[in-house]
C-alpha cells in the first residue's frame, strides 16, 4: 500500500512545510530589517540593556523567523565577546496565560523549573537571582495572547526588571498600545514593521526551497513565476509553499517528472480555498472575542462575511482581495453594498 522507492519528485519535502527554517539558517531578503533591529539590539553589549522592540507585520512575513535568527545571534556574538547575555524565546499563542508564558521563560534561560508545583512568585523569584549576574532578551511572540490577561499584568513585570530587554511580535500594530496603563509609559518599544515580500523576494526565497525540496528539474521556472505571484497577491509566503507541496504530490501520484501548469493550477485552488476558510475561522473567532469583551465592534462587513455561513468562501476572499491596495490577506474597509451585489450569500 504504501511506495518507498525513493521520489523522483522530492528530495526532502520537508523544507516546504509551515513551520520549516531557512534552509542556510539565514532568512533570505530581510537584511535591511534585520541589520536595523540588531542596530537597537547592539546597545546591549555595551550596558546590558537595550531598547524593547515591538515587531508587527502581517501573517507569513517572517516575523518568528527574523526575531528568531536574530536572537540566535545575539547569544552567538555574547558567547565570543564573553558576555554574560541569554536569550529566550516563547510563543505566547502556544503558553497562553501568564503562569505559563513565565514558566517557559525561566526554563528556556536555564533554570531548573519543575512543570507543575512553583507558584508565580518562585518563577519570579528565580528569574531575579539570574539577572544578579545576567542580561536578558526576552522574544514573546504572539504576545497578543497575553494582553487580554488584565489579571496578571506580565509584560509590565518583566519591563520593569533591570538588565532585560523585550522583543514583542504581533499582527497588528493596535497590539502595541494595548498593554495595561503602567506598562505603556515605560515600555516605550521601537515599533519595527516587517512589509509583506515583493514578487521578487517571494521568487527568491521559494527557489530557495525548490532547491532543496525537489529534485533537480521538476520545477519549471515559469511555474515558479506563477507561483510567487499568486504567493505575494496573497501576502503569506506559506502559501506558496503549500502550493508546491501539492503541486509535488499530484506530480508524483501521476508518475511524472516534472510538475506541470495543471498540478500547479489545481493546488492553487485547493490550497487558497483552504486558507480562505482558516482566515474566516480567525475571522469568526475574533468577532467572538470582541463581543464578549465588549470591545470596538468590527466594520460592519467583517460581520456580514463572517456571518455568511453558506456563502461561497472563495467569492468573499476574493472580494477581499481585490478590495486591497497592498498584498495583504487583512479584512480592509469593504463597502456592504457592493459586497451585497456579489450575492456571495445565496451562492
Ligand atoms: N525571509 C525568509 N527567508 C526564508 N524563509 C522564510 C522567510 N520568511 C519567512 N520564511 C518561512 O516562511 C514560513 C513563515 O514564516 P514565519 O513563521 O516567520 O512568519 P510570521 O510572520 O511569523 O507569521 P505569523 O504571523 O503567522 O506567525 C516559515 O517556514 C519561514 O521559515
Ligand atoms: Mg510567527
């Protein structure tokens, strides 16, 4: 039932998964943005302490992977210059609460945390005997996840201890005047937007990963145009990924060679009507939220997409699409009227 001859289409498929690295460890066509962000980071290795960053930028643009690559060169440089600077990195989407998100930080610095039994104010405790002798970069991404917690006001504790430098990654720019009251005045982040990938830079960092996902030659390079077009059009680089990662299969099940214009084709089809029906998830889900914090109602059309439970969802993302000046998969200021003469909602 199942092949394992060796593919004549991939060499290693993994490099087009979601989560995959930079095959050179290195993100491709971010170095501007990374030199500037390491331009803030630099004052650390003079006091100890540098400006906090605030890193917003649409989904895909490489924020996780920039702010991880950046760290890693941060304790890199400390390391040789015999620095005592650790750095850690926690997704707050994943920890969720503040225990948790705290929790990860003082074990991704080293210390000895059990995962369950210490109450915050051990964690805390224990994170302050390390800054004694240590500086700290801390990297929260997601940090969205934490600023609805009002209870446990995190980011304003960890902003207030000495030698502790914060980088906290967002979607949105709203994010970054969300935080309690106190913690605002003193955070004060540089705010360092990461702009979605030109058609260019999508091309480039996809042959990238044709190179080491697929054999040599499978990928004509007029399919590749293809796809870094419809990537950068929608904004996530993944798509693009996903899209040769289908693409790839439908190769193979075939018994080809090559992937042609029709693999390529139908994965688009396929794999944009799933991440329209991921966005409209989110979409749902945030209206959700809202309501029930009782924050700023969404734009009228927000609702009416989202509450469009039989509509066809390709007709609405594609409505969305071509509403927006920049490449970009965020619900833009849609007019209802002309969204009603779609008739998306009976289709
Ligand atoms: N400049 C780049 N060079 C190489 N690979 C990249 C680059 N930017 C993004 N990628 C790859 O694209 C995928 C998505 O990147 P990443 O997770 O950093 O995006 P993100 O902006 O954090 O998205 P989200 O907002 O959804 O968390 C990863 O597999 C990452 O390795
Ligand atoms: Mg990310």
């Amino acid at each position: 039932m199942f092949e394992d001859k060796p593919s004549r289409i991939f060499r290693d498929a993994r490099w087009l998964q979601p989560l995959s690295l930079p095959p050179s460890g290195k993100p491709l066509c971010r170095d501007n943005d990374l030199r500037y962000m390491a331009s803030f980071l630099s004052e650390l290795f003079r006091t100890g302490q540098a400006r906090n960053l605030f890193i917003f930028g649409k989904p895909g643009t490489g924020k996780t992977v920039c702010v991880q690559y950046l760290i890693g060169e941060v304790e890199k440089h400390a390391r040789e210059k015999g620095l005592p600077i650790l750095t850690v990195y926690v997704n707050a989407g994943r920890t969720r609460t503040p225990y948790y998100t705290m929790l990860e930080i003082v074990k991704g610095l080293g210390l000895n945390a059990p995962n369950v039994g210490w109450q915050m104010f051990r964690l805390k405790q224990a994170f302050e005997r390390l800054l004694m002798d240590k500086s700290v970069v801390i990297a929260i991404d997601e940090v969205d996840a934490l600023l609805a917690k009002e209870r446990e006001p995190l980011i304003y504790y960890l902003n207030r201890q000495p030698k502790t430098t914060l980088i906290l990654i967002s979607n949105k720019i709203e994010d970054a005047t969300q935080f309690p009251e106190r913690a605002l005045s003193t955070l004060q982040p540089k705010i360092i937007s990461l702009n979605p990938y030109t058609k260019e830079e999508t091309k480039e960092i996809m042959r990238d990963r044709v190179r080491h996902a697929f054999q040599p030659n499978v990928l004509p390079e007029n399919l590749l145009d293809k796809v870094a077009k419809v990537t950068s059009e929608f904004g996530d680089i993944r798509l693009g990924f996903s899209i040769l990662l289908s693409a790839g299969y439908s190769a193979e099940r075939a018994g080809r060679t090559e992937i042609t214009d029709e693999d390529i084709k139908s994965a688009t089809k396929s794999e944009e009507t799933t991440e329209i029906l991921r966005t409209i998830g989110e979409m749902r889900k945030r209206l959700e939220k809202r309501r029930k914090t009782g924050r700023e109602m969404p734009p009228k059309e927000w609702g009416l997409a989202v509450a469009q439970e039989n509509a066809d969802k390709t007709k609405i993302l594609r409505y969305f699409l071509r509403l927006q000046p920049s490449r970009s998969r965020n619900v833009p200021n849609a007019n209802p009227r002309k969204f009603a003469k779609m008739e998306c909602a009976t289709s």
